[in-house]
C-alpha cells in the first residue's frame, strides 16, 4: 500500500498595523549594500510593497503573544516603511502585508533571514536589458526609466544599446557563451552581420578581448580624433551626412567616422579653400594636397624670409604676460600643487606666451612672384602652409648685383659642383692675374707656393670625394674610424673626414634613471667595446677595417647613440635655437621611437611618487589611474590629499603599463588607447599646462 506524501502548511499572511511591528535582532544582514534605504523608500512611494516582510510573533515572559511582532526577513523594506512614517507620507497604523511565522517554529529567525538573501537569483542582463526596451516601447521615457530604477540617463542608454546587438548573439550570451564585456563591445556597430561574421573570426581565435573586437568593427572608420576629423569639425560632417559610431561603455573621444569618403572631400574642399587664401598673397603658385611625400621640398631652391617684429601693442602684451607669470608662481611657490583655476590660468598664459613669441615670416614681393606654396593638413588636424619655395626654371640666371661673390640669393639644397670654400681657394685679395710661373729652381727643391698647393690639393679633395662616395666601405670604415676617435679619443680637427657625434648630455633626471634597465645596458656595452678596442690608437683604423660587418654596423649604432637627443627644452626668445626647432626635433624623435618599437615599460619605467606623481596635479593623477584602472578606481582615491592619493595611485599603477603622455610612442600597435596619441606640440601643451 502507498505511503502518502505529507503536505506542506504555509505560512499565513495578513496585514498588520506598521506599529505593532518591531526590527528583529535575528536579522543577519549587517552590511549595507546595492539600493539605500532612502531609494527603496522612494521606490515603495512610488509602486507600493512588493514583497512581504516575514514577522514572528514577540512573547511575554510566560509565553503568551504580545500583539507585536518582530521582523527577521525583510529589514532593509521595514526601515524603508519606517523612513516613510518619519517623513508623514505613510500613516502609523498603515496595514502592512506580512506572512506570519507561527510561534515556537523550529525554524529559526536566523535561518529566514539568511534564506531570504541567500536563496534569491538575481536577474540575468539580458532581462533587464529587454525589460527597459518593453518599457521604452510601452511609452516610457529613458529619464523615467532611469528614476523609476535610480540609475542615471546613461546607463538607460547603455542598457538599450545592448539590444541592437544581433539575436544570434544575444543567444549567445544568454547561454553564457559570451561575456558582457564582449557584448558591449559588438553594441558599437548596428550592423548585424558584421557582428555576426566578426564573432565568428574570434571564436575561432584565442584572443577574443573587447579591443580586439572593437577594432574589427571599426577598421574601416575614421576615428573623431583623426588629424582629418579634427581638421574638418564634427558638426560639419554630420551636416554633410555622415554618420558617427559611437561606443557607449568606455572614452571613444568622440567615436568613429563611417563615411571616409565625405570626410576627405570635406578636408579637400577645406584646404582648396585656404590655398585660395594663401595664392592671394601674392605667390606664383600653390600645391594643395592632404599630404607631400617627405622630403618633396628638396629640388626646389627657397626664398629668405624675416621675421615680422612685435608690435607696440603685442610687446605690451608679452610683457604683461610674463609679469603675472611671474607674480603668480612667486604666491604659489610654497604650495604642493595650483588650484584648478590658477593651474588653467597658467596654462594659458604660456599658449600665449608662445604664440607671441613664433613670429610669422614676411617675404619680398618680387621673390614671391616666382616662388610658390605648400598647403596640407598637419598631423595635430591644423593647416599646415610652407612658402617659400622655387622651381628650378624660375631661378633667376643672372646674379642680383648686391651678390658680389657671384651666388644668388637661393638656398640651393643641390650640389652644383663647385666648392670655394676650400681654404685659401681665390682668397687672394686683388689677385686678378693667373697666378705666378714659378723660377726654375737654383738652390735646390723649393716648397710648393701656397696657391699652387690649394689648388692641388682641391682637385684631390673632388676626387677623393668620387671615390669615397663609390666604396661604402671604406666610408663606413673612415665614419666609424671618425666617430671612435670623437667619442674615445676626443681629437678634434684631426680627421679628414667633417663628422662627429656630439654627446648631448643628461643632467636632469629623476633618481631612478642611473639605475635603470636603459642605463645598465649602454654601460654594459660602452664597457665591452672599450675591452675590444686596441690599446694604441694608430691601429685604430686597421682594427676597425678587419671588423665583420655586423660588428661595425653594431659599433656605428653604438657611437651615434651618444648623439641621440629626445630633450623637452624651453629656448629663450630670439636665441640660437628657436622653440619651433625644438617641436620639429620632437617630431623625429617621434619617428625615431616608433621606427625603434620603443617600449618605455619594457624598459623599466613605471609611475613612482618620486618620478611623476608627486610632482603633477591631482587632475592629472586621477587621470592616470582612470586610464589605467577604470573610474572606480580614481574615484576611490579623489577624496585624498595630494601626497596620499599619489601614494595610492603608485600602488594602483604598478603593472598596469600606464604611460604619461611625454613617454607614450605614437603609433604602437599595441596601443589601445583612444586618446594616448601625443606629437611634438602635445608636449608643448604639457609644458604650456
């Protein structure tokens, strides 16, 4: 005969005044997180109690019901219910549904609680992701949407920008096949089969991160901070009917461009018109492309330029300038770092500053009416003009008459053949007659006369030249024979060959430069080559010459190091070396370091307090730990002072492989970053803030 399965009893329920109710100490939640008690009290204002609260009845002494009852289960809605009473929208006696737990239940208050808490599922993304669209759809606005739930407009938005991500996909995700952060990743496009086709791409690879799915949708876009978008303007690319991608979940600087083909006719139009505006000063011609090839300028011979002085008002103004310069840092000398809006003053004192100070050139008429001009787009988005510049067949054939020596007034980057400035070459002062016939000697062998001996010794330089130019290797070796002598032996004008390295040296640094990785290994190797030099110098050349070529392209690299220089330098006004000369050597270095694969962390630097944070603003630190580690991280630290939060950010940052700006190199593939595209005139913008 069958057992009979025993039935469960349930719980009543009934509603009791909220002032025979009583928080319970059984309760086991002490911890506050997720919504406060002041959004659920607005929440239960505005759609009621949705859920019960679990009451036990509270005994006498002899057992007996009191008529109160305590709450184990639903503490954080009893505080709610309460704030309410406090604020008189909901009543003293207000009934309140409750399941009533019988009393001596040999299940404990605790027990409730903890199952109350631990037993709820909480609800897939992709619920609530479909949950605001039926909203949205039902007449809801996303503000209302975002305070019906107390989150803010954005992340409405971002909620519902999940569900344009394709089904396929979708599904995907909801078996878990796919993390939230690759699904946010495939919302930046709405085209649904390229998201398809590029899921599959990653799924049959090993890296399937966020970025890389994010460049794959967006390889055929142009990002908002290219030179050209910048160049152009969103607005006007919007106007023309171009459409802008956008990446909701993380920085996209203003997203991607998916209309090339409008912007660059936008960006040609653009430097058409402003190559109307520079043949209106008076040039012969003007070139307009996106961009020349290098060094495109080097048949062409230029024209000489001056600098347009200051004027009386502008001077006024430099001066003005400087002197709050001066007045402000000399207040904030003691101070650990500016206010925001001084810090901002300052850097706008030194954009100024330096706009003053690069002076724009004016040409002579008569030159501009046979030279010609450049027009292009800059890497920084900006208009780029170089003037200036002459086609061989409008070089003038005859001398002007000021030019006594016989040269005209161009620059000629060409060789032409000739070299008058071989010492003592037509140096003679009046001589105007074919040099002097020699007597026969008497006496015996006289010396060369002077004249004879530089004219000599002109045709072997001309020939020499010839042969030097013909054997790369015996250039090499002179070169390298040259460069050792100028690094190791220091004898300068002793070499029949004009080339030297100039060690530029470094005598500002941080602490932990000497002790670096970089450091390490120039010793390491300037200390081997040392060893492996011959003691005596005139067995020099002859050492170097029986070198395999891989030694002595290795040994080149090696002396020309000493030449490298990737300073920052600020020049003064009118000096030797302008700070325009300065930016274009930055740009090399630019060239030089992507050329090189530099990887700044690969050599050992990273943020310290020494090093940079304590010495920037705390704008600046919590910038570097939000690049680095997310929004949640700097905003842990943004109520710390100065000297702690640096601290902190030190710890942050250690193995992130964050980068300030001045060490970033350009063009990495390996560079994620939106934004950590930084030339020349960015460090100048560093410098100016």
């Amino acid at each position: 005969m069958a057992t009979a399965i025993p039935k469960i009893s349930l719980s009543s329920s009934r509603d009791i005044p909220f002032n025979r109710l009583v928080l319970s100490q059984s309760n086991v939640r002490r911890v506050k997180s997720g919504l406060s008690i002041e959004e659920l009290a607005r929440d239960i204002e505005r759609r009621g109690l949705l859920q019960s609260l679990n009451v036990r009845p509270v005994l006498d002494g002899e057992g007996a019901e009191t008529g109160t009852y305590e709450v184990p289960a639903g503490g954080r809605r009893f505080r709610a219910l309460e704030l309410l009473v406090k604020q008189k929208k909901l009543a003293k006696t207000a009934p309140v549904p409750c399941v009533v737990r019988e009393a001596g239940s040999a299940i404990l208050a605790e027990e409730d609680s903890l199952a109350e808490n631990v037993q709820r599922l909480a609800l897939h993304p992709l619920d609530q992701f479909r949950a605001f669209r039926d909203m949205l759809e039902k007449g809801m606005s996303e503000d209302e949407i975002a305070a019906a739930f107390f989150v803010t407009p954005a992340v409405v938005k971002q909620r519902l920008r999940l569900m344009t991500v394709s089904d396929k996909l979708l599904e995907v995700y909801e078996q878990d096949g796919m993390r939230l952060e690759q699904l946010m990743a495939f919302s930046i496009s709405d085209d649904h089969a390229r998201q398809e086709q590029v899921w599959e791409i990653v799924f049959q690879n090993h890296n399937r991160e966020p970025y890389v799915i994010r460049r794959m949708l967006t390889e055929k876009t142009v990002r908002a901070s290219d030179a050209r978008a910048r160049f152009v303007g969103l607005n006007a690319y919007l106007a023309a009917g171009g459409a802008i991608m956008r990446d909701l979940f993380e920085a996209d600087d203003g997203g991607w461009l998916q209309d090339p083909a409008i912007l660059d006719r936008l960006v040609m139009e653009k430097l058409h018109t402003a190559a109307e505006d520079i043949r209106a000063e008076g040039w012969k011609w003007v070139e307009t492309s996106l961009s020349f090839p290098w060094g495109h300028t080097r048949q062409f011979a230029e024209i000489d330029g001056t600098e347009v002085p200051l004027s009386d008002e502008e001077t006024a103004r430099l001066e003005a300038l400087r002197v709050e310069q001066e007045t402000i840092e000399a207040e904030y000398a003691q101070a650990d770092e500016y206010p925001d809006e001084v810090d901002a003053r300052l850097g706008g004192i030194e954009q100024a500053i330096l706009a003053l100070e690069e002076r724009p050139l004016a040409f002579d008429p008569a030159d501009m009416a046979r030279a010609g001009a450049f027009v292009s787009l800059a890497s920084d988005g900006t208009l780029q003009v170089e003037r200036g510049f002459v086609l061989p067949e409008d070089m003038p054939t005859e001398p002007d008459d000021a030019d006594a020596g016989g040269a005209d007034r161009y620059d000629h980057a060409a060789y032409d053949g000739r070299d008058e400035h071989i010492a003592g070459y037509g140096s003679d002062a009046g001589d105007t007659t074919a040099p002097d016939v020699e007597p026969e000697e008497e006496d015996g062998i006289k010396p060369l006369p002077d004249r004879l001996l530089t004219e000599l010794t002109a045709w072997r330089t001309l020939a020499l030249r010839d042969a030097f130019a013909s054997n790369p290797h015996i250039a090499l070796t002179e070169f390298l024979h040259t460069l050792v002598r100028d690094v190791y032996w220091q004898t300068p004008g002793a070499d029949c060959l004009e080339a030297y390295v100039r060690e530029i040296p470094l005598p500002v640094h941080s602490p932990d430069m000497p002790g670096s990785l970089p450091a390490h290994g120039l010793r390491q190797r300037n200390e081997g080559w040392k060893h492996d030099l011959p003691e005596d110098e005139d067995a020099l050349w002859r050492w170097i010459d029986g070198l395999d070529d891989t030694s002595r392209m290795a040994l080149l690299a090696h002396c020309l190091s000493f030449g490298v220089n990737a300073l920052y330098e600020r020049m003064p006004s009118y000096g030797a070396v302008s700070q325009r000369s300065v930016t274009e050597r930055l740009k090399r270095v630019d060239r030089l370091a992507l050329a090189l694969s530099l990887d700044m962390v690969a050599a050992g630097w990273q943020p310290t307090v020494e090093n940079y944070l304590g010495r920037v603003t705390k704008a600046r630190i919590l910038q570097a730990v939000r690049e680095a580690r997310g929004d949640d991280a700097a905003d842990r630290i943004a109520h710390l002072k100065k000297p702690d939060m640096a601290r902190e950010a030190e710890r942050l940052l250690e193995g992130s492989g964050w980068l300030p700006e001045a060490l970033r190199t350009i063009g990495r593939p390996d560079d994620t970053s939106a934004d950590m595209t930084v030339a020349a005139e960015g460090i100048e913008a560093i410098a100016a803030e």
